[in-house]
C-alpha cells in the first residue's frame, strides 16, 4: 500500500470536471481532460528515460502553462521536479543544475541546460499507459531552492504528502471551487508557483497563465485579470501595493470578477491594508510562510481593526501548528518568542545537507517521537484573537521583494574588492525594495568628509557590481552603492543604519542638480525634462542624469512599474507602453525619444 497520494487530488479533479478548464493561456484553453492526457504522454517519455520515485525531473521552460504540465508529469512518473530559475546568473544556473543531478530535463527555454527536450504527442493520438504508481508520501514532490540568504541557496525537499496535504489545506482556507480562476504571476522558480497551481487544480479550478514569465506592470495585471475573468491572485506585498496605488490614481476598484488577493512576503502596513478593504470589493488574505514548511503556513482572511497597530499573519493551516517559543520552550499569548512551525508539512531538509537541517529542523520531544520544529528566526507573539502577529528578526535578516538575505555574505564580497576596506549593505528606508551598499575605502585619498555619502557611479559602481551580478540573483545586488569615511555606530557598537542612511539625503539637499544632471549644460526640453524629473522622482535621485541608466541607479522591476504609472499620467503616447520598454530604452533621453515618436505617429 502506497497509502494517499496527491494524484489522487489531481484524478478526483478530472473524475469531476473532465469538460472544465484546467489551464487557460492566451491561445489556448485546456480542460482536465486534455492536461491529463498530455501529461501521461508527457510521463510515459519521462518513465522511459528513468525518471521516477526519489529521483528528479528538471523544467527549464519560458513557458509557465508547459511547465505546470511538466511539474503533473513528473509526480505521475513517480519522480519529484525542480524548476530553473531563468532570472539567476548563468554560473548561479549552472550550480543547481550540478547540485540537483535531475535524472532528464525538459524544457525549450533560452535558460535551459544541455540535453533538455520535450516529449512529442504518440503519433497516432493514442494514450500510453500510465507508469504504474510506485511512489510514496515520503518520497519526494520537488525542489525548490532558498533565498541563499546565507549565500548559497539551499535546495528544499519537499515530500509528496506534504505537497497533498498543502493543497488541500489552501483549497479549503480559501474556499476554492470548479468556478475560481487564480492567474499565476509569481516567478517559476519561487515557491509561491506551488500555491497558485495546486490548491486551484485541487479544487476543479483554472490556473490562467501568461504567455511568458516577463513581469507584468499593474496597468498589465489588471487588464489581464479582466480579460480572463481571474478571481483569485497572490502578489508580493510590494507588487500589491503598486497595483493598489495604480487603482487609486486611476479611478478604478477591483475587477468584478475578482474576488480574493492573496498578500504576503514582506511585512504589512496597516494603513493601505484598511485603505484596500474600505474601497475595493476583492478580500484580501495576508500570508506567512516559508519554502522550508510548504509555503504559506498562515492566512490572515479578516477585517482589520481600527486600531490595530501591525496586519496579523493570521491562524495556521490545517496540518500545521504554530508556537512562539523563548529557550525553545513555548511562551504564552501575548508573549514575545520566536516563531516555529511544525507539522507534517515541514520539508524533509535541505538537498544535501544535513549539517544546515540538522541547525534549522529541530526536534520537539514534547510532540512525540520523530517530531520536528523549524526555527523560523522570525519574532512573533500570539495576540488575544489567536492571530499571530510578526515583530521583527532574531538576527539581521532582511527582505527583499520577497527574498530572505543575510546581508554578510554580499558585505564581504563588496570587501573582497581592491580599495574597499569596510561595506554594509541594508534595504533602502523608503521603499524596501532596493539593496543599498555603503563602503569605506582601505586609503583615506578617496574618502569624503566624516557624515557625507557620496554615490559612486560610472566605472567606479560597475567595478564593485560586476562581480556580484556574476553570482548572486538580481534582487540581491546593491544597485545603489555610497562611498563614506567610516561607518557610524549606535550605543551598543553597532553600525547606526539608520543614521547612515540621512547621510546620502544630506548630500543631495545641499546639492544643486541641473535639468540634464551633473555638470551644468543646455536645458533638455520637452519631453525629456519631464522624463528625466520622473526618473529622478521614482529613483529618489535627485542628480540623476538625461542619460543615465535606469538600472543602474536602483531601478527593477516594481520601480519601473511605478514609472510607467506616473507616465501614463502625463503621456496620452504611454498608454500601451510596457514597463518592460525600459530594458531597449533605459535613460531618460532614450525613453523620451520613444514617446515623442509615438506622439508624432498619433498625430
């Protein structure tokens, strides 16, 4: 006896709602009919070139809708999948590929790695058998990999029971039917792809895919939930607010159709939280978790209070138990502890690594024999609701869009550099989203006056990011890098981030920048002032030059989101101009140029 499988969620689903849909992309609507045949033909290739129980399928697809059926695939032949990640370094990709040793890989992406291809349909459209079904709850679903928050991501295996379990658990905490459509925008490679695909399928519902995995800007994402009659979707707590900030500006509420937002990632403030509900018609559900324990463990689905200081994470999913402990003893309510999560939705480890399981993944004798904790090094407390409220970290940990990051490992690399001596690296105060990198030179010639910041650019910046891009993913690149003659510290000898991070603000309200940044030169004109005055506006650049980079200078994916919001403001010729522009077109000069052009091709 193999026991229950979650195939057996995934069958019940085409038992039930053979004629209804299970994936909608752009060109094409597939029922769970049509996705569970593919996907045996799909697993029978696999089965045939070895894949199955304990071993791994890899998919390297630009494709989301294909590799949802790859990840079906690979569970029906017993084996467990990995997803690429096409955003990562080329060194970084090659590292998983080595670290994952996938028995095959399929995909057709420009990211993929040697060897991978794609099963073609049975010639004459018959239906192969399916491998018989081997595979246990015990053995493994997937692999995803971490942050690498302490510098080299780490492989979580997750098992198949757990995966069931998860995707049973989210189907009921959101209610989820046959009539629910939840539209996958997360990247392929992060673990919130698990929750938008699982508990959906599990429900009868329709996962809407994208064409790609290029990021769609808010203007984009609420067009594209319109147009597919999307009622759930999970956005970053960054990506939230940019939509939030797009409807205001806008005029607009939620689609109709919408009826739920799942939010999580990066800590909640109230206030656009109460904003949202006393507007918009689309609930929302707050979100807690991490890769090692399935995703999300927790969901906060209530109405804020009015004076309610932080947004609750909320009370935990079925099959999941959640303390807050000191010592590794649990508090009481109202205490403050660090938060652990247990359960039999706790990763089996890390890939290869038992050292960093062993130090994460600890036991909890109080719960019986075999049973484990995973120390979160989040701080937390339950509060008279039973709600679990986040307080901040054990250590220094920080988020970035989502990301967990230890900021030492990218401090020492900043300081493996010729002529940097000391670096710390910390999110910037005002939005979150962007690394900041402060660096103390090894010789005094180079060092500004003590309590000035002076942003390095040009050769000097490239030197130092060079590498890093090498190596680490784009999110945790300092992409604003100050140079400063010492690094400040507190009362208890700790570097003072949040007095260094006024030092960069001093500099610039002394300063004096010109229309074109820089150096004194002729006056921009029209509309490339107006460009350049909204590069300097997002990028909180004051000296932001006519022809300097958007990247260069901290910008990513959420900011350019929010450029092209106040854009489409002030251009009629923005409107239909996608954020993604900014890669062909990144300066201000350039940007602008484009739009004149639109202007005169509209005229």
């Amino acid at each position: 006896m193999t026991g229950p499988d979650v195939l057996d969620l995934w069958e019940r689903s085409v038992r039930d709602h053979a004629d209804a849909p299970a994936l909608v992309t752009p060109h094409r609507v597939l029922t769970y009919r049509d996705v569970d045949r593919l996907t045996d033909v799909w697993s029978a290739s696999l089965a045939g070139r070895g894949a199955g129980p304990g071993r791994l399928v890899g998919l390297a697809f630009a494709d989301p809708a294909r590799t949802v059926l790859g990840m079906l695939a690979a569970l029906k032949a017993g084996a467990g999948f990995t997803v690429l990640d096409d955003r990562l370094p080329a060194a970084a990709r090659a590292a998983m590929v080595r670290r994952t040793e996938a028995t095959v890989w399929l995909g057709d992406g420009g990211h993929a790695p040697e060897g991978v291809y794609v099963p073609a349909a049975s010639a004459d459209g018959g239906r192969p058998a399916r491998p018989a079904r081997r595979a246990r709850g015990a053995d493994v679903a997937y692999v995803l990999f971490t942050s690498g928050s302490t510098g080299q991501p780490k492989g979580t295996v997750i098992e198949r029971d757990a995966l069931r379990r998860f995707a049973a658990a989210v189907s009921e905490r959101l209610e989820l039917t046959s009539r629910d459509r939840w539209l996958q925008v997360a990247s392929l490679g992060f673990d919130v792809l698990i929750e938008e695909v699982f508990p959906a399928l599990t429900a009868g519902a329709a996962v809407v895919c994208r064409a790609n995995t290029h990021a769609l800007d808010a203007e984009e994402l609420h067009t594209t939930m319109v147009r597919t009659g999307t009622t759930v979707v999970e956005l970053s707590t960054q990506y939230w607010l940019e939509y939030a900030h797009w409807l205001d500006t806008s005029g607009l509420t939620t689609p109709a159709e919408l009826r739920m937002v799942v939010v999580g990632g990066e800590r909640m403030d109230p206030r656009p939280y109460r904003e949202w509900q006393a507007r918009h018609p689309a609930a929302l559900a707050h979100v807690y978790g991490l890769t090692e324990c399935t995703v999300s463990s927790t969901f906060y689905t209530g109405l804020l209070p009015a004076d309610a200081e932080e947004v609750p994470l909320g009370t935990p999913l079925r099959d999941v138990e959640i303390s807050v402990r000191r010592d590794g003893r649990p508090v009481s309510d109202g205490e403050t502890g660090e938060i652990h999560i247990g359960g039999p939705l706790l990763a089996r480890g890390f890939l290869n690594d038992e050292a960093a399981t062993a130090l994460r993944f600890v036991p909890d004798p109080a719960a019986g024999p075999g049973a484990r904790l995973y120390a979160t090094g989040d701080l937390g407390r339950i509060d008279t609701d039973g709600q679990l409220v986040f307080l901040g970290r054990t250590d220094d940990q920080v988020k970035i869009r989502g990301h967990r990051l230890h900021p030492g490992p990218v401090e020492r690399a900043l300081c493996e550099a010729p002529g940097v001596d000391q670096a710390v690296v910390f999110p910037d105060p005002e939005t979150g989203t962007v690394l900041w990198a402060f660096t103390v030179p090894a010789g005094p010639g180079t060092a500004p006056p003590p309590g000035e910041a002076v942003r390095l650019t040009g050769a000097e910046r490239d030197a130092l990011v060079a590498p890093l891009e090498a190596r680490l993913p784009d999110w945790a690149v300092p992409r604003v890098l100050y140079r400063v003659s010492v690094l400040p510290k507190n009362l208890h000898g700790k570097i003072d981030k949040r007095r260094l991070a006024t030092w960069p603000a001093a500099a610039t309200q002394s300063a004096t920048p010109n229309p074109s940044g820089g150096a004194a030169g002729p006056d921009p004109g029209e509309p490339l002032r107006t460009v350049l005055g909204l590069f300097r506006e997002v990028l909180s650049a004051p000296e932001l030059g006519a022809d300097d980079n958007f990247f260069d200078h901290g910008g990513h994916s959420l900011l350019a989101m929010r450029l092209f919001a106040r854009l489409r403001e002030t251009f009629p010729a923005a409107a239909g101009l996608r954020a993604s522009a900014l890669l062909a077109h990144p300066t201000p000069r350039l940007l602008a140029e484009v739009l004149s052009d639109r202007e005169a091709a509209e005229r």
